[in-house]
C-alpha cells in the first residue's frame, strides 16, 4: 500500500519532470554553443599579412629586424606556463617613460599600450614586470601608458582609454593597444601589434574557462589604429562605474565597418589576475 502510493501517477510525474528541468540545466550549463567559443578567426597562416607594419626608425645605423623572425614567432606555440607568469621577469630596463625599442634592430610595429589603471598597486607590479618581458620577447617598439584616475569619482575606464589614446596620438604612435590592468597575455603568437582592422586580442581567457561569453565582447584587450580610434571618436566618456563602454565601443566600431577581427582560442589566451571587483553604477 505504502509503496503504491509512493510510486503513483502523480508522484511519477513530479519525479519526471524534476528530471527533465534537471537534464535541461545540465544541457545549458555544459552545452559547447552556451559560450562563443565557436567564432571566426584569423588563421595563423594570415597572421602576418594581417599586421599593420609601422615602425618608427629607432635606429639610423642598423636594418629592420627581420621578418621571417615574427613569421617564425607567429609560428612556433610559444606559451607560458601559468604557474610561471607571478615569478619576477628578467627584461632590459626601459628609457624612461616606459619606452623601449631593441638595439639590434628596428621594429617592424610600433605600439602604445593604454592601461587605465586606479588603486590597483599588485596588479599594476604584475602587469609592468611581465609585459616588459613578453614584449621584449616579441621585439616591438612599445611605450606603457599608465593613465591614472585621481578623482574621487566612480572608475572611468573608457574615459581613462581616451585620454591615454590622445597623449600617444599626439607623440605619434599609429597603433594604440587598449589594455586592461589585470590581464596577462600567455602566447608569444598573439603579436602585440595591430592588424588591417580592429583585433579583439583577448578573446580566450581562464577565468571565462577559455570561452568568448558573446561575440560583441571587445573588452579587456583591442588593438585599433589610432586613425581608426579617430574615426570613430573614441570611446563614450560617459560610462562610471563597470560596464557599459565595451558595448557601446562595439556599436561604434560596426557603424564604420570595423567590427574586430580575432586570431584562434589557442592564441588569444589570457589569464586575469584576481582581484575585488568595483560595483557597477
């Protein structure tokens, strides 16, 4: 009689369909197309011709570096070792202003990194130290530009990006790289330099486990010819607070025909040093 009743109509479609909502949670948590990990990329074989050649000439005595050198590193699956990325980096000192370029060789690419940056201290070490190293791996002439907001105001991280991208246009740099403070670049592949359009350079990071969350995402790493960031007037200086500025950078880039191009997940790997989040306003 007991077990009858346990086992009734009624009981059995209560246990079908928690089954059936549990099934379906488990299909949308695990499903491969719930992230955009599935997008269109550049392939490696086109990297190259892909890249905006422009740099300065550092150096009137010796010839630009080669290049089947950056053929070769756009080739070779060069990738740090994760617990590696947080030991101190040994790198060449750079001119002040956080400017260096290589002695035996002119660049071929020329880069102004914008990091916004406010009360971040750890992280800003991290960063500094590790991107002289991989950018000198990579033998780019680049300068860091820390913008800092000392206002008491909520973050403006766009509004930090423009005054960043204002300051290099105006010492010439051609191709500005827009750069969050706590990502990290893990593949010698992802060529710190622009590209023909716009490049979303940090499509593949672990905190995201791998995944792009939606294809209008530009956020944490873009690379953009400064006439390009011209053109489309920059980024709104009107977002405080997280969130917002990297959709509305998106719209603005797909009005003019610049919608980012992207290289693989397997080059575009990230990781994010943790942090305590601000609260959106």
């Amino acid at each position: 009689m007991v077990l009858r009743n346990l086992f009734s109509d009624h009981a059995m479609k209560k246990i079908a369909i928690c089954l059936t909502c549990m099934l379906m949670l488990i299909v949308l948590i695990f499903h491969p197309d719930r992230h955009s990990k599935y997008y269109t990329f550049i392939a490696i074989v086109d990297t190259y011709k892909e890249l905006f050649f422009n740099s300065f000439e550092i150096n009137k005595n010796v010839s630009k570096c080669s290049a089947d050198f950056y053929k070769r590193l756009i080739e070779s699956k060069r990738e740090a070792v994760l617990q590696n990325i947080y030991v101190s980096k040994h790198f060449i000192s750079p001119a002040h202003g956080g400017e260096y370029a290589n002695d035996n060789c002119n660049p071929m690419f020329s880069v102004a990194i914008i990091v916004p940056y406010r009360n971040r201290t750890a992280q800003l070490q991290m960063f500094v130290n590790y991107m002289h190293y991989f950018l000198q791996e990579q033998k780019v002439h680049y300068r860091l530009f820390i913008v800092e907001q000392s206002d008491r105001l909520p973050f403006n991280r766009a509004k930090m990006m423009n005054v960043g991208a204002l300051v290099a246009m105006k010492m010439n740099y051609s191709c500005l790289i827009l750069h969050d403070v706590d990502l990290l670049p893990l593949n010698l592949q992802n060529i710190y330099a622009c590209s023909n359009k716009p490049r979303h350079m940090s499509s593949s990071i672990d905190t995201f486990r791998y995944n792009l969350p939606y294809l209008e995402l530009c956020g944490g790493v873009l690379s953009i010819q400064s006439s390009q960031f011209r053109k489309i007037n920059g980024m709104s200086n009107f977002f405080y607070g997280w969130g917002g500025e990297d959709d509305d950078l998106f719209k603005r880039l797909q009005k003019y025909d610049l919608t980012p191009d992207r290289l693989s997940p397997e080059v575009s790997v990230y990781t994010m040093i943790l942090h305590k989040k601000e609260m959106a306003r």
